[in-house]
C-alpha cells in the first residue's frame, strides 16, 4: 500500500487499502501464508529468495493456484512491515506497483 494524498492528515492511521480490504479483513489462511514465507525463509541462506508460489503450495498443496494473489497480498503486508523485500530481476521494487514475477527476500 503506497501513501496517497487522499490520506494525507492520516496516513498513520490507515489500515486498509480499500472498502473491500476493510470488508474482508485477515483470514486465517492469509494468516498461514505469512508463516509460511518466513519458514521458508528461515530456511534458506541469507540472501536468498523465495517465489510466492512455494509459500502457496506449502499452505494450499495440490490447490495452490487460488492462494498465488492471497500469497503476494500477504508478502506486501510483511514487506510493509519491514520483515521482507519484493524484488524483480534482483532489485526492489515497490510493491503495490509490482506487476509480473516477483521474489521474496530477507531486507
């Protein structure tokens, strides 16, 4: 989620990016694949990266297709958070603007 001026006198106090994020709030799946993108990146050597898609299939197994846009929402919201970094083509990138593949890194 990326400021706009709309939000401007209270940008600290923004919690949701639209009506419907406000509707919808946080499942527990959402919940689950955060865990999963920091397990797996626990797991790996620092510096390395992960696909959404592997945080997906650890929490959707043979139906993890549904969960890829749950997975890079869940991904912004740790990025948001400081506890990773999106990256594509090895750069950050910001990511509310990221279109394409994307990985998901330790900062």
């Amino acid at each position: 989620m990326e400021w706009r001026k709309k939000w401007a006198r209270s940008w600290d106090e923004v919690r949701y990016c639209s009506d419907a994020c406000r509707r919808r709030g946080l499942r527990p799946v959402d919940h689950d694949l955060e865990a999963a993108i920091e397990r797996l990146l626990d797991a790996r050597a620092r510096g390395a990266t992960i696909c959404p898609s592997e945080a997906a299939r650890v929490v959707g197994g043979d139906d993890w297709q549904p969960l890829m846009e749950p997975t890079r929402a869940a991904a912004r919201r740790l990025c948001a958070d400081g506890r990773v970094v999106i990256t594509q083509r090895g750069r950050p990138v910001d990511p509310s603007t990221a279109k394409g593949p994307i990985r998901i890194g330790r900062p």
